[in-house]
C-alpha cells in the first residue's frame, strides 16, 4: 500500500492545484519513487489511497501497467490519517503479509530483507526506522539489541523493565505488516486515526511482537520545497544510491 492521500500542506501554494504524489522531484512524480521500490522488489499488488485530488494521482498513474504495476484504490470521501486509510484498505491486504510506504520518502532500501527479517522474527508489524540526533523531538522510537520496539513514542511495552539499554531511532515511513494489526483497530471504523499515535501504541502495550529494522543508508524527506531541494542535489551528484530506478529486477 502507498499512502498517497494526504493534503501535502507543507508543499502549499503548489498542492492548491497539484496533489503531493504528483509533485515532481528531478523529473519525476514523487509517487513514483516508492512505486519502483515495490516493484523492484517484486511486489506489483498495489492499493493506493487518495482523497486530495485523488482524480489526478488515478489520471496519471492508471491501473499501473505502465509502471509495470497492478493498481486499485481506496477513495478517501473524508481525510482518515495513516490508520484510517489502512483500515479502509483492509479488503486489499488481509490476505497476507503486505508492506505499506509513504509517497512522500526517498529511500534507498533493500525491501526483500526487510521482509525476510519481518517472517523470521515473527513479528505483528516491522517499522524500517533510522537514527536521528532529534528522534526525541520528532517521536523517539525505543529498540532493545534484539530489534523489538520496547517504547514507542511515550508508551512501553510489558518487557521494557528487563530489555536492558534502549537505542532511540525514527520512523522512516517504510513497513511490513501482518492482517493481525486489524485486530488492534476493532471499534476504529469510520474514524480518522493514526497508526503511529494509536495503534501502534495499543498493540506495544498488549506485547504484540513489534520489530525495528535499522537502517543506515540514503533516506530523505519530501515534505517541504526546501527537502525537495536537497534531495533533487543528492540524486544529481550520485549520494542517492536508489538502484531501483531502473528497470523491474528478473
């Protein structure tokens, strides 16, 4: 799944008319990052959700096969947030495992590990996250060294009293799920909620398996014209390693 519904507000006055998915980044629409790194990974399946302008990201991206991708969507009437627009995607993802990614990252990542870190560990969900010396004031996520999650922004997991030290990272806006998650989200219908502030936090707190995947290669935001900028440097001088640019991997 892409998250691709938002109102992009950072990006305003340009997302009035055009919406954030559809903003370019060095000659290319910024949904079009995190689509290739699906498919690059073999993953072709894709749900998309849209509210904002929602008409213009299906005009451009159509039912994928250009992109060499299988698109539906989930039509947001009403804004739902990241936990909202995934529980009104469930009839798309509860069949198995399934990755979500937000539209608006740059990240040069290596999913199929992720993924097989994800089964391995057995885990409920698997949040690619990064470190950040201001993790604390954007939402410090807390691993123990075995890579579960023990705290998660203010809310602590059953075990945290014996994890011993914790390393503080941030979300990256890259994950692995199982359907189990939708079980945490019973009574949410209809609602605007996030994952990140609801639950996420829910499942911690009952000891679901929550797992941290620490990454240390190219990751950039595009929220702001001025993010933008500096990625669209990065990617001309070569620091941005994103091999999946190119075309499907056999």
């Amino acid at each position: 799944m892409l998250f691709a519904a938002g109102r992009g507000t950072r990006l305003a006055p340009l997302t009035d008319r055009l919406p954030k998915p559809l903003v370019p980044v060095a000659g290319r629409p910024m949904i079009d990052y995190p689509l290739l790194l699906l498919r690059h990974c073999g993953i072709t399946d894709i749900v998309v959700n849209i509210h904002h302008l929602g008409f213009m990201i299906e005009d451009y991206l159509g039912d994928g096969r250009a992109l060499g991708v299988n698109i539906s969507y989930s039509r947001e009437a009403e804004l739902l947030d990241t936990g909202g627009g995934l529980l009104k995607a469930r009839p798309f993802l509860e069949g198995g495992t399934f990755v979500v990614v937000n539209s608006d990252v740059l990240i040069g990542l290596d999913l199929r590990a992720v993924v097989e870190r994800h089964r391995s560990s057995g885990a409920a969900a698997t949040l690619v996250l990064r470190a950040d010396p201001d993790a604390d004031r954007y939402g410090a996520i807390e691993l123990s060294r075995d890579g579960r999650v023990q705290k998660f922004l203010h809310h602590c997991g059953p075990s945290i009293g014996s994890a011993g030290p914790l390393e503080k990272y941030m979300f990256t806006g890259v994950q692995v799920l199982e359907p189990k998650v939708f079980d945490y989200m019973e009574g949410e219908e209809s609602r605007r909620f996030g994952t990140t502030t609801t639950t996420y936090p829910k499942m911690l707190t009952a000891g679901a398996n929550l797992q941290g995947f620490v990454f240390d290669g190219f990751w950039h935001d595009l929220g702001t014209p001025d993010s933008i900028r500096r990625a669209e440097a990065k990617l001309a001088s070569g620091d941005a390693n994103l091999g999946y640019l190119g075309p499907p991997q056999a």
